[in-house]
C-alpha cells in the first residue's frame, strides 16, 4: 500500500488500476474526465484513443478510432456531453457520452497564422483560431472556452453552438499575456487560464478582463476545479499542486521525475469523482494513468 500525502489531505495509490485488454498499452495519456456516473473517461494517443472504465478500472467501451490523431484535452459538462481537443488536426469536437458527434470547431489541418513555422517555431503575433489548441473549458451559460495553445498564445470564447464570441492574448510575459496557452477552466465567475510556458496561472474575468497572476508552477498543464471549489493542478514537471481558489496551495505531490508507482514523470491531465478519488494522466516517459483514492 503505497500512501501519499498532500498537506492535510491523504491519497491511497490504486495499484494497476485500469484493465487493459491483452495488447492494449495506456501510451500518451493526454487527458482524463469522470462523468456523472463516475465513469473515467480516458483520451489517448494509441489505436484506441477513447476508454470509457468504470470506477473499479473496468473497461466499459472504447471508440475514436479513425477519429482522432492527435488526443489531447477533454471537458465533461456537466449533461456528461464530451468535449475533446484532438491538437494536430486544429480542431475540437464535442460528442455526446456515447460517442455522438454534435459539434466542430476550427479548419481542419489548417493552422491558423501566428508566424510560427517549422523554420522560425515562434508565436510573433496572435491568431484566429486554432493553430495546435490544448484544452476545453465550460461557462454556466453552455458558452465554452478553447485554449490555443502550442503555437498560439489566445483563449477563445465560443457560444454553444460554436459560434466566436471573442478571443483575448498576445505573445509575452507580461498580465494577459501567454506562452504556451495550456488549459482554461471558469468557475464562480473567473477565468483561470495556465500559463505553461511561464509557469504560472492567470487569472481573467469571462470577458477576458485581466484580474491576478499565480506564479511558482512547473509547467502547468490541465485546471481542474471540483464542486467543492478545490482546484487541481497537473504540472508536467513531475507534480501536481492542489489550491483553494485564492491561489493557497493546500498540498502537492511529486516534483521529481519518477516511474516509480505513485509519483510522476509528465502529468497532462487531472480529474476527480464524486468520492474525490483523483485520476492523473501522463505523458512523455510517463505514459499511463494513476489513480489515488482519497482518505482524508
């Protein structure tokens, strides 16, 4: 029994939670989200991009083949309707859980111009979307978020039906502001945005209006906030921070890159259920998914 703490809190490592069917391999996990009826939804970079498990690791389904190329960020809304960023084809799609396609957004293997080129691989100036987005966020309103990304430096806002609002971001260092626009979640009426590239978080209104920055994260990938206001913070540097909303880091794990059961190479993506268990993809020389079980 591998324990881990996280200032008050305690987390148990589900050992080889996720059963794989003989072949199968977890690969580049790029993104994790638990539905309503706490099914672990897995994306991936493998043959078999999409795994929907149960809370004891059974596999219950798994579908995107021919689908999906480049799997990377997911959001679960709250009618358990999938939202889900495949990078390199410049598009998100949104299905329902069943796999139902209802919505795309962006031009497919058409990046948007930003003056990145394979020669020059620098952002010179913002760009419509998308050119090698990162992840979904969702607004109370059904309107939702796209953060772009890779070879951007903007978040959009889209209505829901996919329709631009409005998008917000320049290349830089300074307030508003981004290098390597990773993911984006609202709550409460902010805009949290990780900054990846800068190591550390942003905060904005939903019109985009700068509030505050959060420093002293090691490259954050994916914002998670729970219904308790907890948020959840995977850091590709080898750890993963857990915060109240005021940005006071209420625990952390890991920060040394580790293949050891329990700690962390590349975390990319972060969840919680209803139980508070929580589920952390990853990728580089990581490349699976762990579970901790919560127990105080």
């Amino acid at each position: 029994m591998i324990t881990i703490e996280a200032g008050e809190r305690q987390y148990e490592l589900v050992e080889d939670w996720g059963e794989l069917p003989p072949g199968w391999i977890w690969g580049q996990v790029g993104a994790v989200g638990v539905d309503s009826r706490d099914r672990v939804h897995v994306f991936t970079r493998t043959n078999h991009p999409y795994m929907i498990f149960d809370r004891a690791g059974k596999l219950e389904g798994s579908w995107g083949q021919g689908i999906f190329e480049d799997a990377h960020g997911i959001c679960i809304a709250p009618d358990d309707s999938v939202f889900l960023v495949d990078r390199s084809p410049q598009v998100v799609l949104k299905f329902t859980n069943d796999g139902r396609h209802l919505l795309s957004a962006g031009n497919r293997h058409k990046p948007s111009d930003t003056g990145y080129t394979d020669e020059t691989k620098t952002v010179t100036h913002a760009g419509p979307p998308f050119h090698h987005p990162t992840d979904v966020g969702l607004s109370p309103n059904g309107d939702f978020y796209v953060s772009d990304g890779y070879r951007n430096c903007r978040v959009h806002r889209y209505s829901a039906d996919g329709t631009l609002l409005f998008s917000w971001g320049e290349p830089g260092d300074g307030p508003g502001q981004f290098v390597l626009v990773h993911s984006v979640w609202e709550h409460k009426g902010r805009v949290y945005v990780a900054d990846r590239g800068n190591n550390r978080i942003q905060v904005f209104s939903p019109k985009g209006e700068y509030l505050e920055t959060w420093p002293g994260f090691l490259h954050p990938c994916k914002i998670y906030v729970d219904k308790h206001d907890i948020m959840y913070v995977a850091e590709l540097d080898a750890r993963v921070s857990i915060l109240d909303l005021q940005g006071n880091v209420l625990g952390r794990m890991g920060g040394e890159r580790s293949h050891a059961p329990g700690q962390f190479w590349g975390p990319h993506g972060i969840w919680t259920d209803s139980q508070g268990d929580m589920y952390v993809s990853e990728v580089l020389d990581g490349a699976r998914l762990q579970k901790f079980a919560r127990k105080k």
